[in-house]
C-alpha cells in the first residue's frame, strides 16, 4: 500500500516537514535552488542574511532530514537540494501559496 506508512517512517515525514516549516531553511532551501549548483556554507550565508552560524545550523538540519547533500571538499563543505524532491516540494507548495492567494484576491474584488 503506497501510504502505509510505520511509525517510523510517519517519525521521518514529521521531521522532514517540521525542517520545511522554519522560514531560514526555506530561504536556504531557495538560495541553493536559485544558484543551480552547489554552494558552500559562507555563499549560503551571504545569499540568505544568515549568520555563519545560523546558516550552518540550518544546514545540518536540512542534511539530516535529506533535503540537501553535503559535500566536503578539501577545507570547504558543498551544499546542493537533494534534487528533483526539493523542487518538487516547492513547486507544489509554492503552486498551492499562489492558488490561493489569487483566489483571496478575486473574493476581495
């Protein structure tokens, strides 16, 4: 059965949403995206705001729940979405933020 899920798997989604609904993650989650490449921690940082740290704290998270890949390379660790899932799962969210954002706009209208 496609959705039968176990405990442990329906223990896996929750972490993997509770890690979608922080908006730092989000905008990391978009930076990475946006680049088409991988991006060191530092590039992520600057391309969000984030603090060095803050953006390094969010991208452990990220890694562990499996949305994004980590790459160590020499002195310098590479981050990039875990792809088509992350994009998949934005643009079928984000599809659904417009849909009803336009029809809020017409009920108003």
């Amino acid at each position: 059965m496609k959705h039968g899920l176990s405990d442990a798997m329906i223990e896996q989604v929750t972490n993997l949403f509770g890690a979608l609904g922080d908006q730092s993650r989000l905008r990391i989650l978009r930076a990475l995206l946006d680049a088409k490449g991988s991006q060191s921690q530092g590039a992520v940082a600057e391309a969000t705001g984030l603090s060095q740290a803050n953006a390094s704290k969010h991208l452990a998270c990220l890694v562990r729940v499996g949305l994004v890949h980590r790459e160590p390379e020499g002195n310098t660790v590479y981050f990039s979405p875990i792809l088509p899932l992350v994009s998949n799962i934005c643009d079928l969210v984000c599809g659904h933020v417009s849909d009803r954002v336009k029809k809020n706009y017409r009920a108003l209208r």
